[in-house]
C-alpha cells in the first residue's frame, strides 16, 4: 500500500483504470471463449450424431449377418471420401464387443476387443472439443431397426476447431492489450487535464517555501467547478498567509521597540546617575580654577564619566542596528550586552552569572546581541527581586551555543508558544520579544530549547556557523 501511495494522482487513476479494463477484457474473453468452445461442441456434436447415423444406416444390416468384408468397405469407403473429411478412424464389434472390421485393422485387429480402444472415447451425448488434442473418439451404440446390433468407435479430426480457438484467444490478447493500453494513455492525458489545477496548487507551495504565491487569474480554472473553488481558496489562504506575515513582522518591530523602551528607562537612569557627578566636577573646576590638583581630580571624574556614557551610547545604537550583514560577532559584543543589562540588574538587586568563551564565527553580530538581550531581559523580569540569572556563551563544533538561565518558575504556555512556534500563539501576554527571538534564530538556520532543571529555566539557542 505504501508503494501506491508514492505513485502520483495523475498516473494512479489510468492505472487503475488500466487494471479495471484488463479485468474486463479477462472476463469477456472468458465469456466469448466459452461461448465459442459451445458452438464448436454443438456443432461436432452433431456433425458425429450425422455420422452415427449414416453408419448404422449402412452397417447395420451387414453386422446383423457378420459380414466382416462388407463391413470393412462401407468403413473404408466413409473414411476414404473426400480429402479433408473429419472421420480419421472407425471400428465396429458385434454385441458381444469383439471388432468385426476397423479402417486400420493393424490397430484393431478382428475379434480383438473393442475395450481397449474406448479407453478416452467420449459418449455421443457429452461429446465436446477439451483441451488441445487434434483427434476426439466417440463411442456409441450400432442401432438396426429399433435394437443394438453392436458398437461402434470413431476417431474424429478436429484439428481446424483448436486452430479457430487458439486463433480467437490471441485476437482477444492483442485487441484487450491495444485497448487498454489506449485507454490508459487516454486516462492519463484526461487526468491530468483534470487536476492541472491541484498539479499547480503544489508545485507554487513547494516551490515558494514560506511565502507562496497566488495562482495568477489567467491560470484559473473556469466555472464554479471543484478545482475552480480550490484555486480560489488557495488564493485566499496566500493572502491570508501575507497578511499574517506582515502582522508577525509589525508584532516584531513592535517588541522590538518595546524591550528597547524598556531598557531604555533603565539606561536613562543609568545616564543620570553620573550626570550629576559630571555637573559638580564641572561646577568644581569653574569654582577651584586656580588650583592644580583640584582641576586634575575632576578632569578624571570627567573623562570616566564622559567614557561610561559614551560606551551606553554606543552599545545601545549597535544593538538597534539589525543589519545582518553587519559586523562578525565578538566577545566584546557580549561585554556590551553586560554593560546594558546591568542597570535592570542593580535596579532589581540580582545576581549576575557571565561565561563568554572565544568567538571564533562568522556570525552576524546585530541579529545575535538582539537574540541574546531579549533572552537576558526576560530572565531578570522572570527572576524578580534578589533574583539570579546567567549566560554561557561558547563557539565549538562549528556552532554557537548561547545559554541563558533564570531562577524565575518558568515560561507561561503562550509564552512557550511565542518562543517555540509550536502553535498558535496569543498577540499579547507574557514574554517581551520572544517571538522576535523566534525569527531571528530561524533566520540564522539555528534552533531554540526550553528546559526546567533545579529550579531554574534554561533556555539554549544553538546557531550554525
């Protein structure tokens, strides 16, 4: 059965039309043979009846006075007639079954017993033509005026019968192979006529991977058929299909911006935190210009300050840039991710696990910092107050395994969704960014796993290099 199910629709179906026609032609074949084989019994049937007849006619006095001789020429005589005659052979015996006379007494020799000539003789009643044999005997009674005078055995040529059979039976070979095979080809054609439409459905949802694309209004089938309503429900399901796309892709932007909102509340915090000490070192050194020592003190402050804040800066404009064909991914790209998560991290009084191996990829540095702070904010908002959290980052086996651990009680079932793809999941609830996650690790041909061990939730992303 699996076998069948490889075979494509459009040859399936004259197949097993092809299989219905042979079954047909087998069976009408069948009923035209066995008609013809009872005709041909009929008719030698009676052609023997005849000769039964004639015989008894002309030999049944002459047994009556067992006239050998006389026998022997009447028998010689019906044989002997016309070339081509069926009747081969002939031997006649008195009541008591000893042969008075045959065509060929080599063969039935006088007084010998007719017994052992009637061996495969068939009886006139159920004569009939079996098998392939050229020759049939036939036994029947020598009748005279009313009563049996003794026996008779005729061999008969009915060689023409088989010939006209085997004739019959390779016509209806040939004709049954010619028309099935003509109608198989015939079917073939027809179907695939016929489900063109579906043949077409296929090769644009095999050929167009994630974004299929209609079938163009030229292509469409006419009339209000069942092909025609497929196409257009295939057409609608693409725009369905588009349409869903583009809201996953805005959901996406918007997380986006959402997790960077949010770490941007935190950064603000973190920006005025060393503004204030900037404005009194400033303040310090306008007020303290004529002393050396002062002045140098707060250029100090200045230049750490002023360093701290550039270093925000930057980290927070690389990590909005998602151009994958950007830098390679490096260590110092995971030392950014460090110095923006560490403002939530304070805020919520958390502790801070960090485990960046060698880089040694050529993976796109935007799509992977991306990935890898929407994991890290999740985590701190998960773990809450006093909270641990943790990220082992390592390059091996020609593969980027990131791994991020929180001690919160675990991702929701939408937010599994978001973050799995293995269903339908919910626009809103539960995990900033996670879908965006989702994305990102598909575009990069990696692959996302969620696990629950020791009271932690682990989340590792495995990306090819």
């Amino acid at each position: 059965m699996s076998l069948l199910h490889r075979i494509p629709f459009a040859l399936r179906v004259p197949l097993f039309t092809a299989a219905l026609m042979i079954l047909v032609g087998f069976l009408a074949s069948q009923q035209v043979l066995t008609t013809l084989r009872q005709v041909q019994d009929d008719r030698i049937r009676e052609l023997a009846q005849l000769q039964i007849e004639a015989l008894s006619v002309a030999l049944g006095p002459l047994v009556s006075r067992n006239d050998i001789w006389e026998v022997y020429d009447t028998l010689d005589r019906a044989t002997g007639q016309n070339e081509g005659r069926r009747l081969v052979f002939a031997a006649v015996a008195n009541t008591e079954g000893a042969v008075l006379a045959a065509t060929n007494p080599r063969r039935a020799p006088v007084d010998s017993a007719l017994a052992l000539l009637t061996a495969e003789a068939q009886m006139l009643e159920a004569l009939s033509v079996a098998g392939d044999t050229a020759e049939i005997k036939v036994l029947a009674p020598l009748v005279y005026q009313g009563r049996d005078v003794g026996q008779i055995v005729t061999e008969m040529d009915v060689s023409d019968l088989i010939a006209e059979r085997k004739s019959v039976a390779r016509l209806l070979l040939i004709g049954n192979t010619v028309a099935t095979a003509l109608l198989a080809i015939l079917g073939y054609l027809a179907m695939r006529r016929i489900l063109m439409p579906v043949t077409r459905v296929v090769a644009r949802m095999r050929d167009s991977a994630d974004a299929p694309e209609p079938i163009a209004q030229a292509d469409m089938p006419a009339g209000d058929s069942e092909m025609a309503q497929l196409a257009r429900s295939y057409n609608t399901m693409v725009g369905a299909i588009g349409a869903k796309a583009e809201a996953d892709r805005r959901l996406a932007e918007r997380e986006r911006f959402v997790s960077l909102g949010r770490l941007s509340s935190s950064l603000a915090h973190e920006i005025n935190n060393p503004l204030g000490g900037l404005l009194n070192a400033v303040d310090t050194v306008q007020k303290y210009a004529d002393r050396p020592e002062v002045v140098r003190e707060s250029a100090e402050l200045l230049k750490r300050g002023l360093g701290h804040m550039r270093d925000v800066a930057r980290a927070t404009l690389d990590l909005n840039r998602l151009d994958h064909k950007g830098a390679v991914l490096a260590a110092e790209d995971f030392q950014d991710l460090k110095l923006l998560i560490q403002p939530e991290i304070s805020r919520q009084q958390q502790r801070l696990g960090w485990e960046v191996g060698k880089m040694a990829c050529d993976l796109p540095a935007a799509p992977v910092r991306q990935i890898a702070l929407n994991l890290l904010l999740n985590a701190t908002e998960a773990a809450g107050k006093d909270g641990r959290i943790s990220l082992k980052a390592n390059h091996a086996e020609g593969r980027l395994r990131l791994e991020i651990a929180d001690s919160g009680p675990g991702l929701s079932k939408s937010a599994c969704a978001r973050l799995l793809g293995t269903g339908a999941a919910a626009s809103s609830g539960g995990g900033v960014g996670l879908r965006l996650v989702r994305d990102l690790v598909s575009q990069l041909k990696g692959c996302v796993s969620l696990d629950r061990s020791d009271g932690e939730t682990i989340i590792r992303v495995e990306l090819p290099c």
